[in-house]
C-alpha cells in the first residue's frame, strides 16, 4: 500500500513538470512570433526601429495621375501596419498643393513640380514641403478604339486641335483626308498637373480650348468613359488609365518636327524618347509631419521600399532601384 501511494505521488510530480513545460514552451512560441512580426519585412516594416507598433492617422491628397500608384500602396501597407488610418483623396496636384501648403496634409501627390507661388505660400505659413519621385509617366494623347482614321499626330496639330485660337473645330480641318466630324475634346481640369503639364510642354502656356464640346474633369474615368465610345473624341492623361483600357481606346503615336512618331510604353517612357511627353510622378512631403509624426515616417520608407513594384502593377515605370534608396536616404536625414 505504502508502494502504491509512492507509485502515486510521484505520478502527480511527473504531470506537474509536464504542465509547466507546456506552459513555458507556450511563452516560447509566442515570443517567437512577435519577433517574426517586428522583422517580417525590411521593405517596409510597420515598426520604428524602437520596436514600437505604429498607429494613427495619415491624410493624402493631390494628383489623380498619381492615385493607382498610391492606392496600390495603401492598401498593401495596411497589411503591416492595420492600426494606421490612410485617408487617401484625388482632389488634382493644384488641389493637394493648396492644402499640404497649409499644412493641412501630410503627403500632396503630384504630376508636376510644384510651382514657385506654391513655394511661396508653405514658406509663408511655415511649411517645408519636400519632393519624391515615385515613378515615371508618359502623357497619353488617346481617341476612341472605333477611331478608323488617327494614328498619330504633330505636336502642331495637338496645338491645332487644343488651342483656344484655333479655328480648327473639325477633324478635316486638321487633316483634309479625316472626316467632316466634330472634334470632341476631354481633358483634365485646371487643378490638374497633367493639365498644366500638357499647357506647359504642348500649348506654350496659352489658353487651351473650351466650350460646349469640351469636357474637363479631374477625374480620369470620366475622360476615358467620355473618349472610349466617341470615335470623334480626343483627350489626353497618364499612361497607366490607358493601360488598364487599351481594349476601348487607342493610344497615338507624336511627333515634334521632322522626328518619327512615338507611342508611349514602358520603353518609350523610361528611356526618353517618347518626347516632350515623359515626365516623372511625384510625391510631397511635409516635412514637420515626417519628423513628428511616426506612422508618417514609417509609411514614407515603406512607400519608396515599395514605389517600383507598385508602379508597375498599375502601369506606370519603376524608376531604377538606386533612385529610390537615394531618395530613402534623403528622408531619413530630415529626422537627425
């Protein structure tokens, strides 16, 4: 009996080391997956180098050229960092850089250079706004896909259909072989880059043409909707909305001078030669926010770590990998 009860008690002692084995295997495991966690991605991490989670909000806005590019990467960074709050808007490049020049977001997006009364007004009101390539564009003129008739065009005749001071209000006044049709034209609106990209390098900064059979709009789905069923309708915007509709619509080939015609791909674009049409997208960053706020500097990073893929799959051109850690560098700086 006495055997028994020793046989017993030791039975109790083994179950009691086994428990906590179990237990201390447990807090093991779980550790280990918290490291995994904090590590799980150099190319954009949602941790500080502290080790802390970031959280909070992150407000953008501006060029919606730029848009897919940075809809793209919102929504894969959500996977590292789902405590952080993107309030992502398309309000046009003049758009955003009237409110990141208040101070009123932390990233204004861009097709275009900021312009130097822009300027002025941050340093008036104490903000420093810095610049970020995230990819290349080329600006594509585009007609409808059941337009039998164009397939390229000059950049004096772009200036021909465009400009407020031509009397050229049918195809066959651009071209006597084209048909007797109304010209309809779409095109982005005054507070878009693409817009006053296109007034810079193509209409010389004059007025460009509008009336009864114009449409400006900021939004690019409504110029590729209003284009891909008029095969009397023209209008231009970033490369990537005519990627994601080439089965609607037919991108032209331009010309300046005596040159050949070029049509805008990914080639094209990077290596320059789709000219005067090829510019870079840009980013804007309010500096004070990058320093003071962390989900802020944290997405930055994650942003240029990220830029080239995500240019990609929404249409645009990568820009070369040591342009972007150049540039991730550049950002860091602001913080020391």
């Amino acid at each position: 009996m006495k055997n028994l009860k020793s046989f017993a008690l030791l039975f109790a002692f083994i179950l009691v080391l086994g428990v906590l084995a179990a237990c201390g295997g447990s807090g093991d495991d779980a550790s280990g997956d918290e490291g995994n966690s904090e590590s799980s991605g150099s190319e954009g991490s949602s941790t500080e180098e502290s080790g802390e989670e970031v959280a909070g909000p992150i407000a953008i806005d501006g060029s919606s050229t730029v848009y897919p590019i940075m809809e793209n990467l919102t929504f894969s960074y959500r996977e590292e960092a789902p405590e952080v709050e993107t309030s992502l808007n398309s309000s046009g490049s003049g758009g955003g850089f009237k409110k990141s020049t208040k101070g009123e977001i932390d990233l204004s997006n861009a097709s275009r250079e900021i312009k130097e009364e822009e300027k002025k007004q941050a340093e008036e009101n104490g903000v420093q706004l810095e610049p970020l390539e995230l990819a290349y564009d080329g600006l594509s003129v585009t007609v409808s896909a059941k337009n039998d008739f164009v397939e390229n065009l000059t950049i004096e005749q772009l200036r021909q259909i465009f400009l407020e001071s031509s009397d050229a209000e049918m195809w066959s006044d651009i071209n006597p072989d084209w048909p007797e049709e109304q010209i309809e034209i779409f095109a982005p609106g005054h507070d878009s880059g693409t817009f006053d990209y296109f007034n810079e390098v193509v209409l010389e900064e004059n007025p460009m043409k509008e009336g009864e059979n114009t449409t400006l709009s900021e939004d690019d789905n409504t110029l590729v909707r209003g284009i891909e069923n008029n095969p009397n309708a023209i209008g231009f915007f970033g490369y990537a909305y005519y990627a994601a509709n080439k089965d609607s619509l037919k991108v032209l080939g331009i010309s300046e001078g005596d040159a050949e015609p070029v049509k805008p791909t990914g080639e094209t674009i990077q290596d320059g030669s789709y000219t005067p049409l090829s510019r870079p997208l840009f980013t804007y960053v309010n500096v004070e926010a990058y320093k003071n706020k962390p989900q802020v500097r944290d997405f930055v990073e994650y942003t240029l770590n990220n830029a080239g893929k995500a240019a990609e799959e929404v249409g645009y051109v990568a820009l070369p990998e040591e342009k972007y850690q150049e540039q991730l560098d550049k950002a860091k700086s602001w913080a020391e």
